[in-house]
C-alpha cells in the first residue's frame, strides 16, 4: 500500500492529476466509509423492496377489492411520484413528527432506506405481477388440488417460477436501486457522492473524483449484473420462460 501511495504521490507532482484518497490517510478513510455506506445502503434496500415486493405482488392477488386497491394505489403513488420528493418527504415531513423520548425516530440514513426501500418495492411488486402472470394456470390448479393453501400455492409454485421469468427485469430494476441512492446525498447520509464531495470540495479535484465515481459504480452496476446473470443460469428451468 506505501507503494501505491507514493505513486499517487508522484504522479500528482508530475501531472497535477490530484487522487488524494490513495495517499492521504483521512480523504481515503472518508471515502472508504462512503463506499461502504453505498453498499450497505444498497443491501438493506434490495432486501426489502424485494420481500415486500413479493408480498404486494400476492396481495394483488387477495379476495378483497378494498386490498386490491390499497396495493394498487401504494404502487401508483410510489412509481408516480419523483424520488427526491418522496425522499424528503419522509426525511423533513415525516421524521419530524416520529419522534422516541424527544429524539427522532430515525436519521438521515434509516429514512432513506425506508423512502428508497418503499420506492423499489413498487417497482418489483409490478415485476413480480407480470410474472406470476406468467405461470400457467395448470400448475396453480394442480397444487391446489393437492391440497396446498392459497398463500402455499403462492410461495412454494408460483413465486419460484415467477422469479425465473423476473430474472431480467429484476436484474435492471437492481441496477436502477444502485443508482437511485446517490439521491441520499441531498438529506445529509454519507454514501459515496456526499463523502467524494467533501474530498473535492477541499482538495479542488473535481475531474478526478468525478472518473473514480463513475468507475466505483460501474464496477458495483458489473459486479451486480454478473451476480444476476449467473443466478438466472442456475436458476432456468429448462422450457420455462424461454
């Protein structure tokens, strides 16, 4: 790591090519820290859009019209509406008001995972639709003549085969989560735009760590995209969804 330092370090003296964050221990650690606040804010999204994803796309489905429609109207509020907006909704509207012995309930970073968390769910629930329509009704009518529940039918026939038609949208639908947090920057969470800011902002390398953040999120976009593709593969069922 020393070497690599000092060759940051040469090349700022002879280009003027300033990436601090490869030699200075505390522009580093904040990038670091901002990288890392991406990704788990990255992950504790993807798990909730996706489970409560699931759980509208069934819901879409339930006997009562008042449901139905509930479902509906969160998905067409959440997928109409601009992310900021909601973002800050939930940041200056909402926190404030839910508050535990004077405090608030949750910081910039736990309002974000729920705005973007809520913001995805919509989306994937509309996935998950499409491709719970996609399941034959045969196989619905077999397992329920075995027997099975209708909350049964739909975890252990529908949703798998439904998540193996998904996989491509799904894929994209990921990506765009990725994406969509660098809009935490604008309520203060220290996720890898906020954090490069602070370093540009001081160090007066703008075009520098603008190439390292378009290269960070390449390779996490890649990296997901690689992820996905090699679950589709394990997961194709062979003259399913082809």
């Amino acid at each position: 790591m020393e070497d690599v330092a000092r060759w940051f370090q040469w090349l700022h003296q002879a280009t003027g090519i300033r990436l601090t964050i490869f030699y200075d221990a505390y522009d580093g650690s904040r990038f670091v820290q901002g990288f890392f606040t991406t990704l788990r804010l990255s992950a504790y999204c993807l798990a909730g859009s996706l489970v409560l994803g699931a759980t509208l796309a069934w819901l879409r489905g339930a006997r009562s019209g008042l449901v139905r429609a509930a479902v509906a109207s969160f998905v067409e509020l959440f997928r109409n509406t601009p992310p900021l907006v909601q973002l800050y909704f939930f940041y200056f509207a909402l926190g404030p008001l839910l508050k535990v012995g004077g405090a608030p309930l949750l910081g910039s970073f736990g309002w974000a995972v729920v705005a973007l968390t809520l913001l995805e769910s919509a989306f994937a629930a509309e996935i998950f639709r499409a491709g719970i329509e996609a399941v034959p009704r045969a196989m619905v009518e077999a397992a329920e003549s075995l027997g099975f529940s209708r909350f049964q039918v739909f975890a252990k026939v529908v949703l798998p085969l439904a998540v193996r038609v998904t996989m491509p949208a799904m894929t994209n639908n990921l990506v765009n989560l990725v994406k969509t947090t660098t809009l935490a920057y604008a309520i203060a969470v220290p996720e890898l735009v906020y954090m490069s800011a602070q370093v540009w902002s001081e160090q007066v390398n703008v075009p520098e760590m603008m190439i390292v953040l378009l290269v960070c999120y390449v390779a996490i976009v890649g990296i997901i995209n690689e992820i996905m593709q090699w679950l589709e593969r394990r997961l194709r069922v062979p003259g399913f969804g082809q």
